[in-house]
C-alpha cells in the first residue's frame, strides 16, 4: 500500500486574503469594481513579479446565509463566513510578496481599495496547498488511491 504524502514545505506557496466591502457598497458592486478595475491592473504587475497563478472567490451572503441555515443545527459552533470574496495567490516563495507590495504599480492597482474594502477585517493567510482530489477526478497524495 502507498503512503500518503504528507503536506510539504516545499514548492509554490498559497497567500490568502480575505475582503470586506465597505458597508456603503453592495456586495454585487463591490466584486464589480474588483473585476472590472483592480484585477485589470493587477494582473499585469502579478505576472511581473513571477506569480504563478491569481483567483478570486466569491463569497455571497446569500449562499453562506443559506448555507448557515442548513448546517448550524448540525454545527452549532462552526462560525460562517462573513467576507465578501477570499483573493488567493500561488507564490514561487516569501520573497514575492516583498516585490510586489514594494512595486509602484502594485500600489496604483489598489489605489482606490480604501474606498471599497474595509481592509481593518482582513484576514490573511500563507502556506503550502498539498491537492488530494483534483477537478478532473484525478486522487492525489492518498495512501491506497
């Protein structure tokens, strides 16, 4: 039987941020302005810097609503998601994230956030991403897949 990789340290890095919108915006203008003005700005200088790859999840209160509905009977104490959308970056290293926030263009792509994003809630995350199922079906890392 094979073993199971265990998570390791090597290898691209996951960087995760968590946004709130600003409580004057709705949340569908809020991504709006995401998509349509930040990530167009962004991306470019992303790539300078040698990131690997850039997603955005959308987090609808809708959906974590519902979803907290359904399964606060079964969980009482799990907490919900309360964020607008998670950003996350794949990173060749630590490094890349001292490049990039030290880039002017960088801080002209997040030049109007402060109007936007109540960046005080925040959350911010760094680590290793070992995948265990991948979207095309495909097991990974699993002892006896």
């Amino acid at each position: 039987m094979a073993e199971a990789a265990a998570p390791q340290g090597n290898g691209p890095m996951k960087l995760t941020i968590t946004h709130h919108r600003k409580p004057e915006h709705t949340h569908e203008a809020f991504m709006k302005w995401i998509v349509e003005k930040h990530v167009p700005l962004a991306v470019p200088v992303f790539k300078k810097h040698g990131i690997i790859g850039y997603s955005l999840f959308d987090t609808p209160g809708s959906l974590n609503g519902a979803l907290e509905q359904e399964m606060k009977p079964m969980r009482p104490t799990w907490d919900f998601a309360d964020f607008d959308c998670v950003t996350e970056y794949t990173l060749p290293d630590v490094q890349t994230i001292r490049s990039l926030t030290a880039d002017p263009d960088f801080a002209a792509s997040i030049a109007d956030q402060e109007d936007w994003v109540d960046t005080a809630k925040a959350m911010v995350s760094l680590g290793h991403c070992t995948p265990y199922l991948l979207e095309s079906g495909e097991v990974m890392n699993v002892a006896g897949a």
